[in-house]
C-alpha cells in the first residue's frame, strides 16, 4: 500500500511534464502511430474477463532541425482501451495537428488527409511468406526493392547530416529516386497477383 501510494504520487507530481511533451509532440513536423495489445488485470469487459480491447499507444514526433542538421524525436506512451476513430484521433483534434500521419494502415486512419503507410508493415506479410518458403521468387523480389528505400533514404539523409545538400534538395532527390522504386513495386505487385489464387496467403 505504501509504494502504491509513492507510485501514484509521483505520477500525479510529473502530470504537468507529460502535458507538456504532449503538446510538443503534437507540434512535430511528422508524427508515426501504432498500437500494441496490453492486458491490464483490473480492466474487465462485460462478462467479467480481463478485457482484451486495451492497447498501448505509440505517438513519435520528429521534426527536423536545419542548424543542427538533426532530427529530433519524441516517443509519447498512452493507455486506450478500444481503436475506434474517435479514439485514435482524440489528441490530433485536441492538439490541431494537421502535418503528416505514418501509420500501420489501419482502416481509422485512412481518412485522414495526409495519412501514409508504414512501408515495414506494407512488406510484413511478405516477410511471414519468406519464413515458410524463403525461395518464393515473388515475395522476395518486391522485398528487395522495397528494400532500396531505406538505402535512398539513408544515402540522402547522410549528406544531409553532413551539410552536403540542403532541405529542399534532400526532399527532392529523395523523391525522385524513390518514385522509381514504389513504381517498381507496384508492377511487380500487379504482376505477381495474375499468378495467385486469390484466397492464398501471396494473393491477399
């Protein structure tokens, strides 16, 4: 009873600290959200059982210092039990948010104006077909290029750390380079699909 009661303590103390890094990683140029399953033992449904619709809720914020040449994260932390729309876009009302939203493509989230997917989720089923059949030519293949994004993205972002290219050219060659890639990928995707049934795991 003690410690529960310094633990709740000092969580009421550093309330005003959250609040503050809240609203910081709502003024991000770019925000990333995800959610992941967390059991909490005295959160229960209906029927008396530990209620399996709470999640733990990732919000990172970066934005991009050009004097530093840095890019700043911030990792924010919630407890929400349920994804409806309502849920997830609670803060992005409350905090005005209106910049870009990277997210694993949940349907919630394909509303939203300057929503994009997450190219890690994009590809993750595509990785659980490699672990069954790691010589599945299709899936490997759109892995691979897919792949080239992050080594765009890493060749650009590293002359922009060193003072190389500014903002505008980094955004700019990134773009073009990686337009290439994402149209390669669509193809390949397009192509891949004539050769499966549909109710297969490649066909989905």
């Amino acid at each position: 009873q003690k410690l529960a009661s310094w633990v709740i303590t000092y969580y009421e103390q550093l309330l005003p600290f959250m609040g503050y890094f809240k609203k910081r990683v709502y003024r991000s140029a770019f925000l990333s959200k995800d959610e992941t399953n967390v059991s909490v033992l005295d959160v229960r449904g209906p029927t008396g059982k530990v209620s399996k619709s709470g999640f733990m809720y990732i919000t990172i914020g970066d934005s991009y210092d050009e004097q530093t040449r840095k890019t700043h994260s911030l990792v924010l932390l919630d407890y929400i039990q349920g994804r409806s729309r309502e849920v997830l876009f609670e803060d992005i009302g409350k905090y005005n948010y209106t910049s870009h939203l990277m997210t694993d493509g949940l349907k919630g989230y394909l509303s939203y104006d300057k929503h994009c997917v997450c190219w890690v989720h994009a590809v993750r089923q595509l990785k659980k077909i490699l672990k069954i059949n790691k010589h599945d030519v299709n899936a490997l293949r759109i892995v691979k290029e897919v792949a080239k994004l992050y080594d765009i993205d890493e060749q650009y972002r590293k002359m922009l750390r060193c003072g190389e290219i500014s903002t505008e050219q980094f955004l700019a060659a990134r773009k073009q380079e990686s337009e290439e890639v994402i149209d390669n990928v669509y193809a390949m995707a397009e192509d891949t699909r004539r050769q499966y049934s549909p109710k297969g795991a490649m066909g989905k």
